[in-house]
C-alpha cells in the first residue's frame, strides 16, 4: 500500500476492527501526520477566553509543528498568530502565559502590537524603497470561538467552525455550564511517552477495569450514551450514581456534587484529532494534548470554574479539579502508565484488534453503547483517509 501522494508504504488491514501498530511508532508517518491532520483542514482548539481575560494577555502553544501565540488585543479583540517575526523567521514569545503591552523580536528589536501590526524596526530608513509596515504585521491564523473556546486552523479551506463541530456544540454548551462564562482555575502540565493516536484511542471500555479508586470506593457508573459525529468527534454522556460513602476518603466531598439536589453528570467531548472537553461531577476541564513526536504527547490540564460560583463552589471544584481527574487523579492516575505501555507494546509490530462493541468486523458500528471502543473505529477510518491509505 502507498499513501497517494508519499512514499510511506506498509498494508493497512481489510478487517475495520485492525489497526498496523506501525502507525504508532513510525517517524515518516508521524511527519506526514502533522501535513496531512495537524496543518490539514482541522479546527484545533487553543485556549478559553478566560484564560485571556484582559487586553495584552496571551498564551502560546503549538498546532502541530507550528508555534502559536492566542493574543488578546488592545482593541477586545481574541487573534491567533504563527509564532514567528515576519522578518526573518525568529520565535517571538517563549513564555507559556503572559501580558504584554507589545510583542518584540528579539533578534532586530521589530516590535508590535497585540493586534499583531508592525508599529517600528530600527534602520527602517535604510530599507527598500517599496518596505511598507504593513505588509509585515504577524502572521494571523483563522480563528473562531464557540461558547468562549479560541479555535485555530492552518487550512483555508476546513468548513466553518459551526458545522465543524456539529452535534458537539450542544454537549460542550453543557460542559460550560450553557454559556462559556468560566473562570480559569489553572494548569498541570504533562508530558507522556505515548503516540498522540495512542493517547486520544481511551474509551469508557477501560474505565472501571483500570482504574483502581472505582473499586475502592465501590463506585459504580449510571446509565449513558455513546456517538461518533460525521467528523470523528467522539461525545459520551451519562447520569452518574451517587458515590457511597465506603469510609475510604477522609473527606467524601472530593467525589460529591456540591448541589446534592441534582444527580451527577458526566460529559465528554473528545474532538478530532486529539484534545478533550470534560464536565465530570463539578469538574469542568479542557485538556490541550500537543503531539510532539511520534514518541511524545505533551498535554495540557486546563480547569475552570463558571464565573458566577459562589465562594464555596469555587473552593469545592478548586479541591475536586485535580484530585480527581488531574494527570495523578483519583480516576485518572493509572492512564499515564497504559499510554506509555500502549507505545512500548507498538513496536513489537502486528495489528491492534478492536472487540467491545464490534457488531461487523468489515463495517462501522451503527451504534453503540456508553462502554463500547468500537466507536473508536469512526475515528481511524477517518484517519485512514485522511492519509490516504489503502485497504488491502
């Protein structure tokens, strides 16, 4: 098999429920990936305007290979820049977070606003006759909010961000609580050995097999729902029970909702091709997953409160945030190590087989249970076509 347009060649399986380990360990491929997925035409998800609430406040990180900056401007205004001075290439911020009244190259001393225009460059005089500022303000990325969250694209022609998201919208509406007006909280930062693929393949198949803190707190899951969108975006949704008290935590407010009047929720939205949005008992979280290698998956543990939480809601999910589904988190400690032994077991080659929830192992599933991996599928046929590979 060859993609269409590379030489990457390997056989990718008949069989819709196999998928070539190879994908997962291969740097050609992971290069092609970054092409094709990261700089193709996909809405990746950047920051939350609370993250950026006065003018001057930016963050950076990557889409793909290329560095971004998401700058609040002087004018309200939220823009995405390519991390880099139009004049000769060189990284403009470093910093992960910060406020500025402009933006300064380093190398040149080029400096600039926070809408991104060129407002000087020493030597200016000894330019080119046709040298214009504004021909040289920093490159803007398309850009789009939904429900307060910053998306950027590097292809010009990715359908609009609305019908991106599709039927996304309404559950990530409900994971911000309706409208988006959040709070940021703060960060963990994490990176793991893992293939990007192999960190965004987790499913609720996993969840009270692995996870340990279920069985000791003889908690059990309630009734929910599973669908894949037309684009590969993942959304489960479900009622949870409420957590008996099994003497286990010293304090079982850690795993309570704070309104005991309300059953607890969990949602999640897990958008192609890798980042998360979770809304689990009264935790609200973005996690920003950077595929830094075929080998390394950088990701960023993002937690909010709604803006308009009372002093004690406020302290509840500052407590509940990361204790329970942060990187060393009580339901969520044991997924670090399965992604780095997922990656070891990758290069031993063959094929990684699908089961739970496989109805046809030539087809797509046409539905799906809350537990099922096999709405995975959906999302690797869409890879597969991405990169155009070819079926045997």
């Amino acid at each position: 098999m060859q993609c269409s347009d590379s030489p990457i060649r390997f056989d990718w399986p008949r069989k819709i429920n196999e998928i070539p380990k190879e994908v997962f360990v291969r740097a050609d491929i992971y290069r092609e990936e970054i092409r094709r997925i990261f700089h193709g035409p996909e809405w990746h998800p950047l920051a939350h305007v609370s993250e950026l609430p006065e003018p001057g406040d930016f963050k950076t990180l990557t889409i793909g290979a290329t560095p971004v900056i998401v700058m609040h401007g002087d004018d309200g205004q939220i823009r995405v820049f390519a991390n880099t001075c139009p004049h000769r290439g060189t990284q403009l911020e470093t910093a992960s977070r910060g406020h500025a009244r402009s933006i300064e190259c380093p190398y040149h001393r080029w400096a600039f606003n926070t809408r991104g225009e060129l407002m000087g460059a020493p030597g200016v005089q000894e330019f080119p006759a046709s040298f214009r500022k504004q021909d040289y303000g920093m490159w803007v990325l398309r850009s789009a909010q939904f429900c307060g969250m910053v998306f950027a694209t590097l292809d010009a022609n990715v359908a609009p961000l609305d019908e991106y998201l599709g039927e996304t919208r309404e559950y990530i509406a409900r994971a911000f609580g309706g409208d988006g007006n959040l709070r940021l909280l703060g960060y963990q930062k994490v990176s793991f050995a893992t293939n990007w693929k192999e960190y965004s393949d987790n499913e609720g198949y996993h969840a009270p097999l692995l996870h340990r803190a279920f069985r000791l707190l003889k908690w059990q899951g309630g009734a929910g729902s599973q669908f894949m969108t037309s684009r590969a975006h993942k959304v489960i949704a479900a009622e949870l029970s409420h957590a008996p008290d099994s003497g286990f935590l010293h304090d079982h407010s850690l795993i309570e909702v704070f309104d005991k009047s309300k059953a607890p929720q969990s949602i999640v939205v897990s958008l192609f091709p890798v980042s998360l949005i979770l809304h689990h008992l009264d935790v609200i979280t973005v996690r920003y997953a950077l595929p830094v290698s075929q080998d390394e998956t950088e990701v960023h543990y993002t937690y909010f409160a709604r803006a308009d939480d009372s002093p004690e809601l406020l302290q509840h999910r500052v407590r509940q945030a990361s204790n329970l589904l942060g990187p060393s988190g009580l339901i969520s400690l044991e997924d670090g190590a399965v992604f780095n032994r997922l990656h070891v077991g990758a290069r031993t080659g063959g094929i990684a087989a699908f089961q739970k929830g496989v109805q046809d192992n030539m087809g797509l599933p046409t539905s799906l249970k809350q537990n099922d991996e096999a709405g995975n599928l959906v999302r690797w046929e869409r890879y597969r076509q991405a990169m155009g590979f070819e079926r045997v």
